[in-house]
C-alpha cells in the first residue's frame, strides 16, 4: 500500500517536534451488501473506505491527524499537522522500517468480491423462502449478506512495518410473525471471518428457520412477570451480558482512567470461582479474530478473570502508558478516521463442568433466557439493563411457556459473583460493538450458566 521507504519519511515528519513514539496506519476497505425484504431485492451497496492516519505521544499525551490523500505529499502533511499539534521546537529523528509477518491463521478460500451478485442473492432468497414459508404467521422476512475486505498497514517509529488483510461475511435474518393480533420479530445473524465458503458449513435456509421459529414462539408468548428470581442464561449469544456488564470495564479506556468497577483489582476475587472469562483474538476464522491489533501488536489470548480471580485487562498501548503495563493486543478501530483504543475480540465465559440438565433442574421456579438482546451498560458504575428476545419460565426444574418483555437488571460486579453453575457446551455469537473507536465485529458467548438471583423486569 504504502512503501517503507515512505512511510519513514512520515514518521520523521510526525516525530519532528518531539514526540516520543509516532505510528502511521493506512486502510483500503471494500464493503458489500445486499438487502432482500420480501424476497425481492431491496438494495446493493458498495462502498470503499481508503486513507490514512498518523498519531504521536508525548507523554501523556496524544494527537491523531487523518487524510484520504496517500500520496506522499499528503502524508507528509497530515504527519506535520500532528506533529504541530503535539509539540513545539524541533527534533532531529531518524528511523528505519523492518517488515514484520506475523502469521495468518484465517485462510479464505473464496474471496467474496470474486462471487457474482446473482449467486449471493440466490442464497438470500434460500432464506428468505425457508423463512416465509416456516409458518402461515410469518407476515415479513428481510435478509442481509454482507461481506467486508478490510486491508491495513501499521508502520511505528519503533520500526515495525506490517500489514494484514482481513475477511468477513456474515447473513442476517429477521422474521416478523403475528399470532392472534400480536406480532413479534426473531433474528439470527451468523458470520465468521471467512469469504464465501462459510455457506458450505452455515446452511441459509437453517437460517431463515431459525428467525421465523423465534418470532413465531414469541408472538404466541405471554408477558413475562417480573421479580428477583434465578435465571439460567444460554449460550452462544447470552454472552452478551458478560460483554457488557464487565467486559467493558475491563478495557484500558475505563481502567486507565479510574472509571472502573474493577480498578485496582488484579489479583483479587471478583467472580464466583466457577468464573473463567477469556478474551482470544487468535481463534482461527472467528468473526471477532485479529492476526494484529490496530497498532502492530499481535493479537493473543488474554485470560481476563481465572477461577473467579481477576488476572488482567485489555490493554492499548496509550492506555497502558498510563498503567504502567504493556499492551494486550487489544487496540481496535473502525477505520482510520477513528483513533484506536482497547477494545474486545472473542470474549467468553469458558467452558465449566455443571451438565445443562442439571442447571434447569435446579431452578424450582425462575426464567430461562434462551437469546439475549441488546441492552446498556455504564462501565463506572457495571449497571445494566438487557433484553431477552426469547425466554421461558422455569417451574419444578422443568422448562414451561415462553415469555416475552423480559429484562435483566443489575450490576456487573455482583452478577459474576452469582454465575454459580457453568454448563460445557460453549457456543460464540457474532455483533458489532460500538465504542468511541467505532463500530467493530466482535464475538460474545459462553455455556448455559446459571445467576443464582438476579432481578427480572416484566409485568
């Protein structure tokens, strides 16, 4: 993309009044999309977002310039307003690049921009059909592909030049279904960082099914009623309550600053021991994976609470500075235009011994929040509120009706203290997650786990 040659040039450029680490990143990115709404197509979209930033530290300090104009003019200038910006005076700098490859272990195999339009919308209608024709209730079904090629370079004052291209494409169902006046809507999302051959594993018409199954079983729900009780939390997606509730109070953007619920803890109990959370961006083709982070550093597996014990945060290399710790490889941004901070990749509660029958059967009377949906949370604080898009009460340790308007209230910090049994079977489900350097994919999940008391809104 850019050459190294160049890209010390603007290096020295950005270091000359001072700064003690300076960093270019340049992105080309191509996104695709196609919508169908009743099985007819509804739009195409292509867009190609390309250009570049440059940021130095001094300090405690930071400043990030961006340009769309790569040439090397228009580096050198973008790295002299950043420079200006930091710092007065002059210094004389010299640096020299070293390529660095740190591996791919993401192969794809069909590059999905390779691929007619015509063979991903047959897919979207595959879906689109098994939805619609899943039941006489399903009144509406919309169907999404998306597919992102996302290349980076990252050259650094401390002379790394390295560069990555990164894959997704994901499929998106949503079903509208009316039961007896009443309409609800079920979704299913999934998607992987793979090109085209993630149809050869994810069937389309499965998950057309899937969407129009969960709309239809909540249209025909009851209201959930609301009070403390024990919940039981599936998997895959339900992971996203540690996501929220704690995994973003355990990014150096909260931390650094002592806006926190878990500043000051390493080492400490904070989670029932039956609690292991893990944050990987190593895992092979999973939609939150990173061969690098957004600064160069390489993306590792980062346990974040063992046995309930606090071990670690996620770290960028600006936050740590300030806590006096090394980066985790946890430094995401959306595109250039965003300055980098720690962010998540594949983040769950690890497998636990506890079998799924023996959780539901623990519970006399409680819910089982089968999907979880989107929510908020205040990192300070670890106060959340989420949805439950599929729930059903749990009576005599049996599961009975489904119920709908379900909520889940409470407090980061004293919900992993009452996650006191974990299932085995660990699914992840994919999401975007957005934060002040934008929206990025992320994988959430864990095994059936119970909360042995947690407060339920409902009617």
């Amino acid at each position: 993309m850019i050459s190294k040659e160049i890209c010390e040039r603007v290096l020295e450029k950005a270091s000359s009044t001072g700064a003690d680490y300076a960093e270019l990143f340049a992105e080309n990115t191509l996104n695709h999309s196609i919508d169908l709404v009743g099985g007819k197509v509804d739009s195409v979209h292509d867009a190609q977002v390309a250009g570049a930033a440059v940021r130095v530290f001094l300090g405690l300090r930071s400043v990030m310039a961006t340009t769309v104009d790569t040439s090397e003019a228009g580096l050198l200038r973008c790295a002299q307003r950043a420079a200006e910006a930091l710092a007065e005076g002059r210094a004389e700098v010299s640096i020299t690049l070293r390529e660095r490859l740190f591996g791919d272990v993401h192969p794809i195999r069909i590059v999905p921009s390779s691929v007619p339009n015509a063979d991903k919308v047959a897919l979207l209608k595959d879906a689109s059909a098994a939805a619609s024709g899943y039941d006489a209730s399903v009144t509406q079904v919309t169907c999404g592909l998306q597919d992102v090629d996302h290349r980076i370079l990252i050259a650094t004052s401390e002379g790394l030049w390295t560069q990555d291209r990164q894959i997704r494409t994901r499929l998106r169902v949503q079903a509208v279904a009316e039961v007896n006046g009443e309409a609800q809507t079920g979704a299913y999302g999934p998607g992987a960082r793979r090109g085209m051959e993630l149809f050869e594993t994810v069937d389309p018409r499965a998950v057309g099914r899937e969407a129009a199954r969960q709309a239809i079983t909540m249209a025909g729900a009851g209201y959930c009623p609301a009070g403390v009780m024990p919940v039981a939390i599936g998997n895959g997606f339900g992971g996203v309550i540690f996501h929220e509730a704690c995994g973003h109070s355990l990014e150096a953007a909260s931390v650094a600053y002592g806006n926190s619920q878990f500043c000051g803890r390493l080492g400490q109990k904070i989670a029932h021991e039956k609690v292991t959370a893990i944050d990987d961006g190593t895992l092979p083709n999973e939609w939150g994976s990173i061969n690098i982070d957004d600064e160069g550093t390489p993306s590792q597996r980062n346990v974040l609470i063992e046995n309930g014990v606090l071990k670690t945060y996620m770290i960028d290399k600006f936050n740590g500075r300030r806590m006096g710790m090394a980066s985790t490889g946890s430094s995401r941004r959306q595109s250039f235009s965003y300055a980098p901070t720690s962010r998540m990749t594949n983040t769950f509660i690890a497998p636990g011994t506890d079998k799924d029958e023996d959780i539901i059967s623990s519970i006399e009377y409680g819910l089982y929040a089968k999907q979880m949906g989107g929510g908020s949370v205040n990192p300070v604080t670890g106060e959340f509120n989420f949805a439950v898009t599929e729930g059903y009460l749990i009576r005599n340790g049996k599961i009975c009706e489904p119920v709908r308007g379900a909520s889940l209230v409470g407090k980061g910090s004293e919900v992993i203290q009452k996650i006191d049994m974990v299932g085995s079977g660990l699914e992840l489900g994919q999401g975007m997650c957005g934060a002040s350097s934008g929206s990025i994919p992320t994988n959430v999940g864990q095994p059936l786990i119970r909360v042995s008391s947690i407060t339920v809104g409902g009617r």
